[in-house]
C-alpha cells in the first residue's frame, strides 16, 4: 500500500500518527485504526514507546545537534546551562526531553 502517492490517504494517516505520537507521550503503547484509507482498504496497528524511538532515532539525532550547536556558540558548557525550554512538535517525546537534560 504505497500511501505517498495518494495525497487523502497520506494526509489522513499523518493525521492519525500525530495522534499517535501524543498517546506515546503519556502512555507505553498506542494503537490507531483508518478506515478506508485507500483503495477500500482498512489500516491498523500498535506501537509501544520503545518501538517509536526506535523509529525515530534519527529525527532525535536532528533534534539533539542544534541544541548542542546553541550552547557552544553561546560559549557555555552543558554544566552551566540550567534548563532548557521545549517549543514543537519534538517537546512532546520524552526521550527528546531526556537526552537534553
């Protein structure tokens, strides 16, 4: 099922995944369900926390470098930072949270 070349059906499973990751910022597990999403076809899954940052350990990567990249051109040392204030849609997965500090 190739969702990327039906725009509808790409939107709407992004939707339901937003869903999902905000589930995940709370809870351990997370399961969705798309009726329909293309060609009659019916979609659903689970995910648990850890399979999710399994997943998406290289968007976390992206996420941690610039915040690494701030404290140096600022000339401070992680030590001297005393905390750090989360804005988008990465604040909302704990282990982004938890690499940081």
């Amino acid at each position: 099922l190739d969702v990327k070349s039906h725009a509808k059906g790409s939107l709407r499973l992004r939707k339901e995944l937003v869903k999902v990751k905000k589930v995940l910022s709370a809870n351990s597990s997370a399961s969705f369900a798309l009726e329909c999403l293309m060609e009659d076809r019916d979609v659903k899954g689970a995910i648990t926390r850890e399979e999710f940052e399994a997943l998406s350990q290289a968007f976390i990567a992206k996420t941690i470098e610039p915040c690494k990249a701030a404290v140096e051109e600022a000339g401070l040392t992680v030590d001297q930072v005393s905390h750090v204030e989360l804005v988008g849609a990465a604040s909302r997965i704990p282990v982004v949270a938890a690499k940081i500090s």
